[in-house]
C-alpha cells in the first residue's frame, strides 16, 4: 500500500510540474508554463525608441511574479 501511495505522489508531482514549451511570435520568446509555475525566457522587439530588443526572464509561481529582470 507504501508503494502505490508513494507511485501516486510521484505521478501527481510530474503533471504538476512539467511544463509546455511554447514559442510566441514576437521575436523570440519561449514560454515553459506549467500547472503550478511560468517561464518566459523574453527576446522581443521593443516598441520603445533607441532600444532593439526587450531580453531577460519572468518566472512566474502560483500566478504571482517571483523574478523578473527583463530591460
């Protein structure tokens, strides 16, 4: 009974935590989403003047922002 309980709790865990690649069409930007968490590694076209392109990572837990250090 151990062993099916602890088999349950690994399976759960994986759909939880694995996550979808996506790839968004502005430029270059690749989402990892997952049930319980986001990952945007951001390469995009900025619309701001003088500035090429908006890079950095957003890591996103449960919906709230954690990191993001995007310029």
């Amino acid at each position: 009974m151990k062993k099916v309980i602890i088999i349950i709790c690994i399976l759960v865990a994986l759909i939880l935590l694995f996550p979808i690649r996506e790839q968004a069409k502005d430029g270059g930007t690749v989402l990892y989403n997952a049930i319980l968490y986001d990952v945007y590694d951001v390469h995009r076209i900025s619309s701001e003047e003088g500035k090429d392109f908006d890079e950095g990572i957003v890591v996103k837990i449960l919906g709230y922002e954690i990191f993001n250090n995007v310029n």
